[in-house]
C-alpha cells in the first residue's frame, strides 16, 4: 500500500488525537514532521507491517543522520 493512501487517514487521525490531548500547534507539528519522516522512510509499507527490528534499525538511521 502506498504512503499516499495510507498517510492522510494516518496523518489526520493523529492530528484529531493531539488535538484532544491538548498539544500545542507547535507540539503537533513537530510530532507530525517525525511521522512523516517515519512513513517516508518505510513507504510503500504501511506502518502496521513493521515489525520491531525494523522499528530498531530506524531510530539507529535517525539518530545517526
């Protein structure tokens, strides 16, 4: 499935979610910015077929770059 089916439900479902818990725009934008970079990372995967060593091999990549 591509990251462009997947990430508007993905993407508005946690904007309404952080809205709810109160963040701020600021907070909620920052957040969103790392997700996005997630989803790129793993597109055309959806996030529900990651497992956790892949989930690992991603923060080490995030964390090094």
């Amino acid at each position: 499935m591509s990251e462009k089916v997947v990430a508007p439900n993905l993407f508005s479902v946690f904007k309404s979610e952080s809205r709810l818990r109160n963040y701020s725009p600021k907070t909620i934008n920052a957040y969103l910015n790392c997700l996005q970079s997630f989803v790129r990372q793993f597109a055309p995967r959806h996030p529900h077929e990651l497992n956790e060593q892949g989930i690992k091999n991603y923060s080490r990549f995030s964390v090094l770059e």
